[in-house]
C-alpha cells in the first residue's frame, strides 16, 4: 500500500492570495473597461440625438471610480455662469421643464424679465456654430441692463458713460441701445416681450429682437442614457471579465 499525502497549506495560501488579490484586481479591471465602453457609446449616442453638440457637451461624459468596486459614468458638472450640463442634458434624459439658465435669472433679479419666463434667440440673435446664441451676445445684454455681475457698478457692468457712446456710435460703427419690452407693458401690443437692439445709422434707425421672451419650454425624451449604458454594460462586462480572469488571476498578472 503507498500512502499519498498532499500539503495543502501551500494551495491555501495561493487561493487566498487570488480570492483577495488577484480576483478583485481583475473585476476592477473588467470594471474600468466597460465603464469607458458606455462612455464611448454615449458619445454616439449624443451624436445622434443632438445636432451638432458642442465639444464642451461632448466632454462632460466622465468616468469617475466613486468606490473599489464601483464606476460611474455620467455627467460632470463644472460650475459655470452660462452653461451647466446637468440642465439641458438631464432634461433631454428624463423629458420635462427647462430649468432657468443662470443668465435667465440674472435678468430676472434686475428686473428685465419677469419670473416664470425664460429667453430664446431672437430673429437678430448671433449664433455660434452650434446654433446656439453666443455668450459674447449673453454678456453684453447682461452687461447693458447691469445683470452681468450683482452689484451695479462692477466692472463687469456697462457703465452710463459707455452706453452713451455706444448710442452715439462713430462713422464708421452703428450706434446702438438695448431695451427690454416687458409682457403686459404698453410696448408689449407691438411688440412681442424680449429683448431688442435699436440701431441708428444716418437717418435711419432699426430695432432688431436679440431675445425673445416664452412663458415656459419643455423637453421630449431624446437622449437613451440609461437604455445605451444597459446594453452595452449586458454586452461587454463578462467578456471583459474573462480576458482580465484570464490575465491576472489564471496567468498571474502578466
């Protein structure tokens, strides 16, 4: 008879040494690559749902780790006066109200808009390459009505001596006044509530709407966030999770 005997404690020591190193390495590893997998197809998706989004929409898909086993892919939020992610693009997940954007509300604290209306570019509006109106445009209506920064006199704020020439103009440049029609004002039976730009040259004179004011605006569903990432993570993770098995718990990490 011939006995066999096995020392298994060298075996323990390498399961336990996979169970918590090795394995949790690569489930993290499958982790990270579908996570940037949804990132990627995301930013299709964008393309698809949006007409031309800006790089600045584009680049506000992050993938963050929040916890070690745990990445998240969503939209980052940077603190901005003019534009914040968040906003327009939770609206075009979910659908809804548009919230008031910041420039909205700095027109509604001066007085220049009422509360409950929001801005849309008017017919004269300057558009950036995206069709969207140009912050420039923004800044100078907030900066005429002393909305660009709280306190009026800031050097953000236009001041009276610089609207004066601006109406005034030269010879070689228009001359030039904001003014706001307020909804139900006298102005308002003709002309619809907005903001305009009344230009003079020679005799001459013009005003062009620059913002036109709208009770509310709303949002259909566009955006597939949710149904894209659902797919793509039922698709990819357990290939993901095999190839970095394979790597770092079977090859040993190399």
């Amino acid at each position: 008879m011939i006995t066999i005997q096995v020392d298994t404690k060298a075996t323990t020591r390498y399961l336990d040494d996979v169970q918590k190193k090795r394995i949790p390495i690569a489930t993290q590893r499958a982790l990270l690559k579908t996570a940037q997998a949804v990132k990627d197809a995301e930013l299709v998706e964008m393309g698809r749902a949006f007409d031309r989004p800006t790089r600045w929409t584009l680049g506000s898909m992050k993938v963050k780790a929040t916890t070690k086993f745990e990445v998240a892919v969503g939209i980052l939020d940077p603190d901005g006066y003019y534009k914040r992610a968040n906003y327009y693009l939770g609206t075009q997940i979910d659908g809804g109200a548009r919230k008031v954007k910041a420039f909205e509300r700095a027109l509604q604290r001066m007085g220049v808009m009422p509360g409950g209306w929001m801005a849309v570019p008017g017919e004269k509006a300057k558009l950036d390459s995206y069709g969207n109106q140009s912050a420039g445009e923004i800044k100078q209506v907030l900066s005429w009505f002393n909305a660009a920064e709280p306190t009026a006199g800031s050097t953000q704020n236009m001041t009276q001596a610089t609207r004066d020439r601006r109406r005034k103009g030269t010879k070689k440049k228009r001359g030039f006044e904001f003014f706001a029609v307020i909804p139900g004002s006298r102005g308002a039976k003709n002309l619809r509530p907005g903001i305009y730009r009344r230009t003079s040259f020679g005799f001459g004179k013009a005003i062009e709407p620059i913002m036109i004011f709208i009770k509310s605006a709303g949002y259909q569903k566009r955006f597939n966030f949710r149904k894209v990432a659902e797919t793509v993570v039922d698709k990819v993770f357990d290939s993901h999770f095999r190839t970095a098995f394979q790597r770092d718990v079977i090859g040993g990490g190399q």
